[in-house]
C-alpha cells in the first residue's frame, strides 16, 4: 500500500499532538510550535504556543526536550497544564531586560516573572530538568528602584505541584505562591550563588495556605524560606499564610528558614522537622516590626540540625535590628502578636550567637517553649519581652559566665 509523505507528516504532527489513551492529556512538543532549542534563538512564542494548545479541563503535557536551552522571555502557564523539562533541557530567562515588562506585583512595582500562572489550577512542572533566571545581568543592579522580576509565581491559582526539577539564578525571589491553596514543591533544588545575588529567596509563600515544601535542597543568596503575608504599612486587608510543612530538607547558603518580615496579614500553623542547616546566617527566623505584624503562631519546629549557623534560633518584633532605646507604643493593627512557638530537638554547634528573643513591651511574646534544645556557640543568646517555659535547654558559650542573658519582661523558667 502507498502512503504519501504529506500523509506521514501529517501522522507524525499528529503523534506528537495527540490524546494518551491512559491519561487523557495532549502531547504538545514546543519543537511542532517553532522552538528551536538552540540557546541562542527566543522561543518564547512557540513555548506559549505549545502551553495554549495543551490547557484546558483535559489537561495537556508541554515537553521541552533534553540535551537543548530553550531562550524565553515571560511565559503564562494555564490550568491543566504539565510543563516536562526532560534531564538535560533549560529553560533559559532571556538576557534581554526590556522582555520583562513592568507589572504591579503584589501592590507594588515588579516586572512579569519568567513564569506565572493566574487564578489557574492543576498545574505542574517537573521532569529532571532546570530553570534558570540566569539573574547575574541583574544582580549589579542595587540603584533604588531599579526593578528586578522573580522567577516562578504562581497567583490565585491552586493544586499546584513543582517536583524532580532545579530552579535556579533568579533576578529576585525564585519561587513564590500567592494567595495560592494547596501547593506541593517537593525533592528540588533550588539554587543561586551565596553572597552576589542578593534577595535570591529560594521559596516565599506569600498569603498562601496548604503548603508542602518537602526534600528540598535550596542554597541561595537570601532567605532559604520566607513565608510572608502583607507588605510594610499595608492598609489591609491581608490574608493570612497558613498550614505550611516544611520537611526533611536541606539547607545551604542562605538567611534561614524565616518566617517575615513582611506579615501584615499573619501566618498560623506552621510545622518543621527533620531539616539540616549547614552554613545558614540563621536557622529559625521569625521576623516582624510594628508595622508589618498580625497574629503570628502556632509553629512546631522539631528534628533540627545546625551546623555553623549564625543564630539557630532568631526571633524578633524589631526587624531589621533593635532601637538603642526601647520604650512600648501604642498596640494598632500592624502590631506583631507571637505566641504558641515548640521548639523540641535542636542541636546547634559552631554558632556565632546562641539565640535571641526578643518581643515588644506591648506585645511580648506568648508561650514559647524549648524542649532538648543544645547550642553551642561563640557568643551569648539574650531574651526580652517573652513567656517561655524551657526544659533540657543548655547552651555552651567558652569563656561565658552567663551563656543566655535574660532581659525586661521575661516570665517563665529556664532548666
């Protein structure tokens, strides 16, 4: 039988476009849509070409091929979406500026991250692959003002699942949900080098709920997680993150495990355990000030490993440092309340400062508690303006009479 070449190419269009009988998704190659994968040529439209034809309520899969850079300014992935990155293949943020157009992003001026996605659903990235914002073009730049995108942000969108991918370089913050509801970042890497690429947070959920950040390796420039909630001075209203694990995970270069500073709409029930720190300038962060502060609580930190970190255990209502004179102010809406904090099973050794907790005068912190916490390190911890119960709680500083040293308005008992 004779079966035309028009015939067979257009077979073979077909096959690569096509519905998969077990899952009933497209198979969409950004390869049929143009994409040359040269790392020189943009393939920022046959890409978006390629997630459009695989949207929708069946789902689709957008397969970048391996062994190939593919060169892309901003991408708008869609719901139902799976974007494939196979091992060997980048997606590459172009290195053109001018690509990343100005947008408001979370109330205030941004440019339009690499990849987002908008009150979307069912999407996800995976595949062994990388995506780099290749952010050193930016980096340098520290002018005010001078505006740089982040990398991944998903808003208002939900069921979203990143996984068996590294993301890496981003200009600015690398992956951040926004009021965004159940969403799964799980065995990554997340990456960007320590010291030149400021404000490189690896993770931010930012008003988010239902978050699973889960064997996750980030060594980065900036905070390796930063949960946060409303910005500095909001007028409000803001909603709240919350239910957040964080488990089993590895942490590098990079500020610590922060929750804040910007948590104008508070952040409830948080848990972590079994995450290593090694090299971190803090390891449990909570961050605030009067004017970026809610309900922030219920944490449970459990399982943790420090090794050569600045300050293992960080939490302060004065961010980013203390006044030379503290005095109470008036409680408002964006005053800071934390309470019910667990802290059980921490082992810290090499630590430049043993802790420090510090609450406002009116607003002091609620029940902390630490549980079998060692640390061991340089200089002494301090402790202000809390309620906390402590047991098997030793703290080594060489040559330190008084290794934790206990301020105004402190209640509770240290053993």
């Amino acid at each position: 039988m004779h079966v035309s070449k028009k015939l067979l190419c257009g077979a073979a269009f077909l096959g690569l476009i096509q519905t998969n009988e077990l899952l009933g998704q497209k198979r969409c190659d950004v390869h049929t849509f143009g994409a040359k994968g040269d790392g020189v040529t943009k393939d920022t439209s046959a890409i978006q070409a390629a997630i459009d034809a695989c949207s929708g309520s069946s789902g689709g899969v957008v397969l970048l091929r391996g062994a190939a850079t593919y060169i892309s300014g901003p991408l708008l992935l869609k719901s139902g979406t799976t974007l494939d990155i196979e091992p060997g293949a980048v997606l590459a943020a172009t290195s053109d500026h001018d690509d990343f157009k100005p947008i408001q992003e979370f109330h205030d001026p941004g440019r339009e991250p690499l990849l987002s996605a908008d009150h979307a659903e069912n999407i996800v990235i995976t595949g062994g692959g990388v995506i780099d914002g290749r952010g050193d073009s930016w980096w340098g730049h520290r002018e005010p003002g001078y505006l740089r995108p982040r990398l991944v942000v998903f808003r208002y969108s939900k069921h979203i699942r990143m996984e068996n991918i590294t993301v890496q370089n981003s200009p600015s913050w690398q992956i951040v949900p926004y009021y965004s509801d159940d969403v799964i970042l799980r065995n990554m890497k997340v990456l960007a080098p320590e010291g030149a690429s400021h404000n490189t947070d690896g993770i931010d959920p930012f008003s988010s709920g239902h978050v699973v950040i889960d064997h996750v390796t980030i060594d980065t420039g900036d905070d390796n997680v930063a949960i946060k909630s409303g910005q500095p001075g909001s007028p409000g209203p803001d909603a709240p993150s919350h239910d957040i694990v964080i488990t089993d995970c590895e942490f590098l270069h990079g500020h610590g495990l922060s929750i804040g500073s910007e948590i104008a709409g508070g952040v409830q029930n948080v848990r972590v355990e079994r995450v290593h720190f090694k090299g971190t300038g803090t390891g449990i962060r909570i961050k605030s000030n009067r004017d970026r502060g809610n309900d922030i609580g219920n944490f449970t930190y459990r399982d943790l490993v420090m090794e050569d970190v600045g300050t293992p255990i960080a939490i302060s209502a004065y961010y980013p440092k203390m006044p030379t004179n503290v005095v109470s102010a008036p409680v408002t809406r964006l005053t800071p309340h934390f309470h019910d904090i667990t802290i059980e099973n921490v082992v810290a050794t090499g630590a430049k400062e043993a802790l420090m907790i510090v609450g406002l005068p009116e607003s002091p912190i609620k029940a902390i508690t630490l549980t079998n916490v060692h640390i061991q390190a340089a200089k002494p911890g301090t402790i202000s303006f809390a309620e906390i119960v402590a047991k098997d709680l030793k703290v080594v500083v060489p040559g330190a009479a008084t290794p934790i040293q206990i301020g105004e308005g402190v209640r509770g008992s240290l053993k």
